[in-house]
C-alpha cells in the first residue's frame, strides 16, 4: 500500500466521536474520487479560498494505487 500524499488529521478532543472524525473524512474524500474518476465529472473543491473544478480520471485513480477500494 502507497503512503498517502498527506498525513491523516488527528484530532485532540476527548469525544470518541471527534477522535474518529478526521479518519472519516479522510475516507470520505477519497470516495468522492472514485465516484468522480468512474462518473467522468469534475471534484470541486476550495483551494486557497477559491472555488475550482477538478477532473480525475481512472488513470489518477490507478496511478494512486486506490482503484477497486471501497
């Protein structure tokens, strides 16, 4: 398995709830990928405070070694 392109968040809260949070939305993020890549339409996203269209691809997917997950 490849290491991710970025550390997983980890919260400092004491609710069991918020401890899972960050691991979550991680996930949940890289669902929305493979939907995007397996749909053809575009993540939007907000990067430095604007709004862009992203496009993935199956290739970005296989090249991140997370096709097939899920």
């Amino acid at each position: 398995m490849s290491k991710p392109e970025h550390p997983t968040p980890v919260s400092n809260l004491p609710d069991d709830d918020m401890q899972a949070t960050p691991r979550a939305l991680v996930r949940a993020a890289q669902r929305a990928r493979e939907i995007a890549a397996r749909t053809g339409t575009p993540l939007i996203i907000s990067r430095a405070g604007r709004i862009i269209e992203c496009p993935v691809t199956r290739r970005d997917q296989a090249a991140s070694g997370t096709e097939g997950s899920g």
